[in-house]
C-alpha cells in the first residue's frame, strides 16, 4: 500500500520581519493562525515590501512531499498521494508542479469560484508565524472523495495522514478515510496542528482523535490540550491520557507523539512514555522553523512505509526536522541523505 495525506494546499509567502510587523498584525513567533479580516493586508504588505520567496506547503502536503523525498532516495519512488483543494490558477499550478517534482500525485479538487489558498510566514530569529487564508483550501467537498479515480488512490494506500487544519473545513471527508481505515485494518494519523484547534474546534478534534493510531502535536499544542481538558501540565501525563482515550480500532494501541523543539520527543504507548534525544542543530545553521512539525511526520512515516520502529521512525523524523530547519520552509531542492 501507499501513504495518503489530505489537507490545505497553501502556497508560502515567507519573508524575514522585524518585531514592527508581528506588533501590526497582532500576532506571536511559534504560533499558526487563520487570517482575519486584520490580516488580509499583510499579504501584500510582503508582496510589495519584503521580495518574498514563494514556496509550496500546507502541513500535509509538506509531510507527504518530506516522505516521498525520503522514499525516493531509498528506491521507493511513487508511494505518496494527497488530497486537497486549490483554484484554477498560477499559484495551484505552481503547488501542482511542486509536489509532483517531489514524486508526489496530487489529486487536487479545483474550484473555480475562489484562488488557490496562501500562508503568510513571518519569520524572525529564526521562528516563525503562519497566518493562513485558505480561500479554495476551504472549499474542499466530500464529493471529491467520491470519484472512481479519488476511490482507486484511497483504497490502495495502508497508511493515511490528515492534520489538524483539515478539521475547519470537512469534518465528513476525514470520516470518508478514516472509516475506511477503520474498516480495512489500516493505519491512520492525526496531527493536533495548533492551539487555535485544539481551544475552538474541540469536537472536531474528538471525532478525529478516535479515529487515530498516531496523534502528533509539539509543546504549545500539548500544553493547550491540557489546559482545554483539565489535564494538567505534565506534558508526559497528557500524552498517556490522549494515548488511553477511546478508540473505534481497539486492535491497535494509540501512539502519542509529542515534538518539543530542540528538547527530547515525548513517545506515549499503551501507559509506557519514552523519550528520544534531539541532536541541537548550533544556532548559526538554522535558516527557519518554517516546516520543522512537518518535515518530522514526513520522516516517521517515511519509517512507517518501511516498517521501521517507533523508536527508528521518531529518529528518522529528526533527521528531516534537522534537515528542513536549514532550508526556508519545505524546500526540498538538496539531494536527501536520509537512509532507510
């Protein structure tokens, strides 16, 4: 089987700030938001004063290209596909083009009445903050799974991959996927994706998290699912409590993955907690954090498709987190040394 992800196709618009923007716009380093009507400005605010670089992500999307990457150089070319929904025009063109040249088969639904979905990234020190317009991203439909071509990439994948960001706009099409998974004996992973789901899309997160064999989050969002359920602040606590939570498939005992930057990686299984050591990248190396959470999935389920461990599959997802931090977003343009 093949690995299938299903998200927001975003076309990055990544500058480097100073702290007179992020004070405008009202927003933090480290954080995701969606843009509000405050926002829109600054979309062309970069355009016009800080010679942007355009590059393709989306949380899923940059997972999904990070894996096929990975895949690709260890001899496993075309395994990846993503679903996801763009307008017809040169940004979705630009989105296509880009994960395609990175092995993955895009099958994008078009929507004509609405542009293809972009991503502010703030970049300052070296953090960053993403504030999103999802514009045709938003208008992803469950019909679009329906298809005999959606249906032939779905039912041949063993191993899916949805972040949290798809929780806002179709709820019905992650249960599409998830149901088959269920239903199929197959894996499927969830990502918490930023602390503005967990605090406002909290039912949407309970009906995916059931759902989910692997749930990946960093701290800030660990921490904000622990104040949001009372769970306390021991982030080790919270990923067993996430990880004991009910599950429709009881076969599989739930994986908790929580990433904490520069810190050790926090492993949750079936009331056992574990942690995997981070290798400091030194301070004049990083280029950006932009992709960081993403680009660890990308490498664990690279391990995953190989069947690796936990435990090789948290490692290989440092390796592309420390390979990504070096890069301005998801660029994946450097030939990959990561060995399966």
């Amino acid at each position: 089987g093949s690995l299938m992800g299903m998200g927001n196709p975003l076309l990055d618009i990544s500058a480097d700030v100073g702290q007179d923007i992020l004070d405008k716009y009202d927003v933090k380093l480290d954080n995701a938001i969606l843009a509000e009507d405050k926002h829109v400005p600054i979309y062309k605010e970069l355009v016009d004063n800080y010679s942007p670089q355009y590059i393709a992500g989306g949380a899923t999307q940059n997972s999904i290209r990070v894996a096929q990457w990975i895949m690709t150089a260890n001899g496993k070319p075309g395994q990846t596909a993503y679903f996801g929904c763009v307008g017809n025009d040169s940004f979705g063109n630009q989105l296509e083009e880009c994960a395609a040249a990175d092995g993955v088969k895009v099958h994008y639904m078009k929507d004509e009445s609405a542009p293809t979905g972009t991503c502010a990234v703030l970049v300052k020190d070296g953090e960053r903050c993403l504030i999103a317009n999802l514009a045709a991203a938003n208008n992803f439909k469950p019909s679009h799974l329906e298809t005999d071509e959606s249906k032939a990439i779905y039912e041949s994948a063993s191993l899916y991959y949805i972040a949290g960001f798809f929780l806002t706009v179709s709820v019905d099409a992650l249960k599409i996927i998830a149901e088959h998974s269920v239903a199929n004996n197959k894996t499927f992973c969830l990502n918490l994706s930023a602390p503005f789901i967990i605090d406002f899309f909290a039912d949407q997160v309970a009906t995916a998290l059931e759902y989910a064999d692997f749930v990946f989050c960093n701290e800030s969002e660990a921490e904000a699912y622990g104040k949001k359920h009372e769970l306390g602040d021991d982030l080790k606590e919270i990923a067993l409590k996430i990880a004991a939570s009910p599950k429709k498939n009881e076969e599989k005992k739930r994986f908790v993955i929580f990433t904490q930057g520069s810190a050790s990686t926090i492993v949750a299984h079936d009331g056992k907690v574990e942690e995997y050591k981070v290798v400091p990248l030194p301070k004049e190396e990083l280029v950006d954090t932009n992709g960081a959470g993403d680009a660890f999935v990308g490498g664990f389920l690279a391990g995953v498709m190989a069947e690796k461990s936990v435990g090789d599959s948290v490692e290989l997802g440092h390796e592309a987190a420390r390979f990504i931090i070096q890069q301005s977003g998801t660029t994946l343009t450097k030939p990959c040394e990561i060995k399966l």
